[in-house]
C-alpha cells in the first residue's frame, strides 16, 4: 500500500517567516495529493489540493509543488501569521481517492 | 447542510465496556471513511464504504472492532470489548469520490 512521509514533525518560525512541509509518497500511481489544516481541539480540513496533472498550485499565500519523477510534493505558506498556527497534513491517494495521510507537522507562528 | 454528524463527542468508559460511535454522513456523499487518531500513529484509515458496502476494512485493528453501514445516512463504529489502548479520536469523513473529505468533528474515547 501507500507510504506517506511527513517532514518536519515540528516547525517553530516568525510572524512573517515562510514555512515550508515536505512529503514523499511511495505509490507511483498516486495522483491525488491533499493538504488538510487541524487547528487544536478541531477537525482537520482541506487548504488545497493538486493533481498530478500540474507541477504547482497557488491560493493567496499557499502554494503546493509536486514532483512526480522523485515522488514528493511539497506546502509552502508565506508571511504567516499566528492563525497559521496548527497540525498540517499532506496525504496521497489513487483514483480511488482514498487517502493515506502523512503523520502531520505542528506549525508553531510566534507573533 | 450541517455537514459530518458524529456522537457522541466525548465518550469515557472503562476496559471490557462495548463503544458505539455515530455517524451521519453528508447527504449526497457516497463515501464515507472511519478515521483513528491518536499522537504516536497519526490518521489512521480503520475503514472505507462506497455506497454503504465496505470496500477496505483493512485498517481494522482487530475482531474487537466493527463497523457497519446500514443506509446511506448513518454509519456505526463499534468496539467491543475496549481496551485502554483503544483511547484516541476516531473520525468520521464523507465525500462525493472525486477528492475531499468532510470529517466531522471527532469522538474522543478514553478508555480506563
């Protein structure tokens, strides 16, 4: 089945700082790569996703990359801010478009 | 639409009680997933239907743990007996098939 690898597990920046979550998946036909926000005590929820159809995806000041060729994808969120504070989740799916989820990078904003 | 319905939200019982879990899926969604969280092992997927059938039930931890579909708008997680090492948040999530999960709010067990 798939493998998901999630890093850092921790990540600790600025208000303002850039942070970046790294994620490798070992399914080549995986095609379907989700970000999902867990803020404390909640349910996690989706941010954005991309397809293996595109290299990159941007929404206002986060964006995801994918390489399929070295099977990692990676969350980039620039001038964060302390609501950015939360557990991200990467994850990868088949068209089946049953997710296996990576175990998640806590990412601590400090004002 | 109220989304992801699950209850209850909060469950505390002791070792060897039996657990039910509730789900009301959003309506319209045909898939609907039971995920286990916990802080050692992430997001677990225990269980995936489509269409009310269970399709990978692989994640099951063990025959202690049951899940059942019965319509499209109400699902059940049932541990019996429960153990210690049960204690987590189990989610439950719908979706259309074509990519996101809607996850509900959670139900934290703790088992003693």
């Amino acid at each position: 089945g798939e493998n998901v690898e999630q890093h850092p597990s921790t990540l600790s920046v600025q208000e303002g700082d850039s942070a970046v979550i790294k994620c490798t998946y070992s399914d080549s036909a995986s095609n379907y790569f989700p970000w999902y926000k867990q803020e404390l005590g909640k349910r996690p929820q989706l941010i954005i996703d991309i397809r293996s159809n595109v290299g990159e995806k941007k929404d206002q000041r986060i964006a995801v990359t994918l390489n399929k060729t070295a099977k990692h994808f990676s969350l980039h969120i620039t001038e964060t801010q302390p609501e950015d504070s939360a557990v991200y989740f990467c994850a990868a799916s088949r068209r089946s478009y049953i997710p296996t989820f990576g175990r998640g990078t806590s990412l601590i904003v400090h004002p | 639409d109220a989304g992801v319905i699950q209850s209850p939200r909060h469950e505390v019982t002791e070792m060897g009680q039996e657990v039910t879990l509730r789900c009301k899926p959003i309506s319209g969604h045909n898939s609907l997933f039971w995920y286990r969280q916990t802080m050692m092992r992430g997001l677990e997927l225990l269980i995936y239907f489509n269409n009310n059938v269970p399709i990978d039930d692989s994640g099951m931890p063990e025959d202690r743990f049951s899940a059942k579909m019965p319509n499209a708008s109400f699902s059940t997680l049932k541990i019996q007996p429960s153990e210690p090492r049960d204690s987590a948040v189990y989610f439950c999530a719908s979706s259309t098939g074509t990519g996101e999960l809607f996850f509900g709010e959670g139900s934290r067990l703790t088992v003693l």
